[in-house]
C-alpha cells in the first residue's frame, strides 16, 4: 500500500491513500500523456501542476501542483520516492572558456 504525501507552501501536511500501484506522469517528461490526461481541466490549474498521480485505473487523477512538496510513502510510514519538482541547476561554464 502506498500513500502520497503533500506538504504544501503553508507548511500543511495532507496523506491521501493511494493502493497497491501508482502511475506518475510528469509534465516535462511525458507530455503527450499528461495532455490526454488532462484535457478537461481549466488552463490555469494546468499551468500549476507539474504532474499527475494516478490510481484505481486512472480513473483518480491527483494533481502535484508546484510550490509543494510530496512524497510516495509506504504503509510502514518510510518514504519510498520524492516527487517532488526538481529545481534546475545552473549551468556555469568553466573558468577561461568564454562565449
């Protein structure tokens, strides 16, 4: 059994019980997938989300909305993956190599 948990910008924690599966979709990573996904919803919660949780054969779709953070828990409370968004590094080049 899995849970995901969101730890919003205010600091609130919500567990939601997944199942015994997930699929995760991330945005950049599978967009004709999110897309089809989520062509019903309105282009501002779109413009939100980084991706999407889903369980009970896609038909439950979870949002994962940037500004938070959220977590795949096992039912033993451990955390099993970090979803969270990942930041972008930076890239510099190195010293002495111009343009």
């Amino acid at each position: 059994m899995f849970i995901l948990r969101r730890i919003d910008s205010t600091g609130v924690e919500v567990n939601t019980m997944l199942d015994v599966y997930y699929t995760l979709i991330l945005k950049d990573d599978h967009r004709d997938v999110f897309d089809e996904a989520t062509k019903l919803w309105e282009k501002e919660t779109i413009d939100r989300v980084y991706g999407i949780v889903c369980v009970e054969d896609e038909d439950l779709i979870m949002p994962l909305y940037l500004g938070s953070f959220y977590y795949i828990m096992t039912d033993e409370g451990k955390t099993f993956a970090n979803i969270s968004k990942k930041k972008k590094k930076k890239t510099t080049k190195p010293f002495g190599v111009k343009g």
